[in-house]
C-alpha cells in the first residue's frame, strides 16, 4: 500500500514532527513535514499528498484554518493529532472535514492503525471514482471528471454543449435521443421545436470526431427520430 504515498506531518513540535516522518519513512511512505500553517499551505500547493497528519495549535495559520482551506480542492484523508481533548474541539474539526482525531499523547501504533484504514478507504474510493468517470467507445475515450475526450490516445477540443451532448448518447448506447431529448437534458430549457441548435451542434461534434478518426462512425442519424450512439 506505501508505494508512492506521500504523508503531510504538520506538527510544530520539532521532536514530535521529527518522531512522526522517522516512524513513518521506515513504513515505506514519503513524508514531508512541516511546521506553520502557512508551510503546510505552500506544501499543499506544490506537491501530491494522499494523507495528511495535522495539529491544530499551529503558529499562524491553524489547523481550524486548513482544514476547510483543503476541502476547496482535495478530498484526501485529514487526521487530526491534537492535546485539545474536549469533546467539542473534535466535533468541531469533524464537522470541518476532518476524519478523524487522536489525542496527544498518542500511541504510535495506534496512528499508523489509523492511517492505514484511512487509506484503503481514500485509494478504494479513488479507484472506484476513477472508473466510473471513464467511459469508452471504440477508440474513443470520455473521461466525465476531467471533462476530456480522447481518440486514440489523442485529445479532441469539445465545447461544453458538444461534450455534454456526447456523453448524454454515450452513456445510453441502447436509446435514440430526439432533438427535444437532446435540447433540453442539454440546455435544461424547453424544446420550441424549431430551433437548429442541436443539429449544428452534432454537426459539428460529428465533424470533429470525423477528422480524428475518418474509419469510425460515432454518431448515427435515425432518420424521422433523432440520434444515437453508433454501436
């Protein structure tokens, strides 16, 4: 499970920081401390963590302040290893987005208990996410968390609308959408009957999936109907 799995300590005692990232390295994890909140910040922005350990009563910047600083744009396992033992301090940091607490002082084992069930649930979850984000076609690709599709390994410059019309037919490779279905799971307006939108833009989803695979059709034209992905 180690390979490649970068822990954050953030602990401003020096002895406990270092006691953290020793007993961690000899697990197999890459560990980076810091000692500030604010170091812990430029940490976060610079390099890929799948844990983090965070004290609370840090200087500058505490851990009340990162936790929902994180939450903005990670969803990576926060456990909090902090002296503030009242109830109400870990409710607090709990309903911030951390999860889990131990108190100081805590019993090595016990933390590296608590990382590892942290982790299989983060790395399960990411894999299952990943999966589930990623559906292909024939030699194409549409990864809906990225928002990027790819044909043979190539991507291709969808717009929004375009990208949203092909994974609505792709997702239903069975159905035949009509031009109404299309405008309004689409535009989530209502379909006046008489609006060429839809059709300018399979034209030109079309088009583009066209220029970079010319053997495969994606797209098929049911005729009196509407679309669908062409199976």
């Amino acid at each position: 499970m180690n390979d490649k799995i970068n822990i954050l300590v953030v602990e401003d005692d020096l002895d406990i920081n270092k006691l953290l990232c020793k007993i961690l390295e000899r697990q197999g994890y890459n560990v980076i401390p810091a000692f500030s909140g604010s170091e812990a910040k430029l940490c976060l922005e610079h390099y890929n963590f799948q844990i983090m350990l965070l004290d609370l009563m840090l200087p500058g910047t505490t851990g009340e302040e990162i936790i929902p600083y994180l939450r903005t744009h990670s969803n990576i396992p926060i456990i909090v290893i902090s002296a503030k033992i009242a109830q109400e301090s870990k409710i607090g940091v709990l309903k911030l987005g951390a999860d889990d607490f131990i108190n100081k002082p805590f019993d090595i084992n016990e933390v590296l208990a608590r990382i590892e069930a942290q982790l299989r649930r983060y790395i399960h979850f990411s894999q299952v996410k990943a999966v589930t984000n990623i559906i292909s076609h024939k030699n194409l690709i549409l990864n809906r968390e990225s928002l990027e599709v790819s044909v043979f390994g190539k991507l291709i410059p969808l717009t929004v609308k375009e990208f949203a019309i092909l994974e609505l037919i792709i997702k239903h490779p069975k159905k035949v959408f009509t031009k109404a279905n299309i405008f309004e799971a689409v535009w989530k307006d209502p379909y006046l009957g008489d609006d060429n939108t839809v059709n300018v833009h399979i034209s030109n989803l079309r088009s583009k999936l066209t220029k970079a695979d010319p053997t495969t059709e994606y797209i098929q034209t049911i005729w009196g109907i509407g679309f669908k992905i062409k199976e």
